[in-house]
C-alpha cells in the first residue's frame, strides 16, 4: 500500500491560530496515522504537510472542519514528493 500514499502541502486560511488548531491537527493525524508536520505562518495562516493514504488525508481535513473552534475559509493544497524516513507527525513553532 505505500505506493498509493500522497503527501500533501496545505495552506489553511480563517480562524486558526490561537485556537489549538496545530494539537488538533496533531491528535487527527496520530489517529488516522499519517505523519508530517503542522505550523503557524507570519501571516495567520497554518502551514502543513501531511503524507498517507488519501483517503485518510481527506478524514484529517474534514475532521478538522467539522472543530466548533476552528473556522477554516480557504484550504490550498498541492501534492509534492513524498518522504519515505518520516514515521511520526509533529507540531513546529511556539505557542498556539
């Protein structure tokens, strides 16, 4: 099954800093297995990067839309190469 696995960039934009959107992230992904990163922008936005099956990364996103703390009005995403070392997704950056 690793060949079907996709990594993925995402750029979220709306409400999400300051509102534990990046341990949210971090519980979602754990559960469903993915692995990756998530951080804060500068700007306000929540950078991520996340890799597995896409099914699973499309569980992550609507897990994350479906948080009454957590407004989300623009999703960016692309698919970028894959990482074949990385076994655990974690939280970049300081305080949320």
């Amino acid at each position: 099954m690793e060949s079907t696995r996709e990594r993925w960039h995402i750029l979220f934009s709306g409400k999400v800093q300051h509102v534990g959107f990046r341990y949210t992230a971090y519980y979602i992904a754990r559960d469903l297995g993915l692995t990756g990163w998530v951080d804060n922008l500068p700007d306000g936005r929540v950078e991520m990067e996340v890799q597995g099956q896409p099914s699973d990364l499309r569980r992550l996103l609507l897990r994350l839309k479906g948080q009454r703390h957590i407004r989300i009005t623009q999703t960016q995403i692309r698919r970028i190469p894959r990482r074949t070392l990385e076994r655990r997704f974690a939280v970049r950056g300081g305080g949320d």
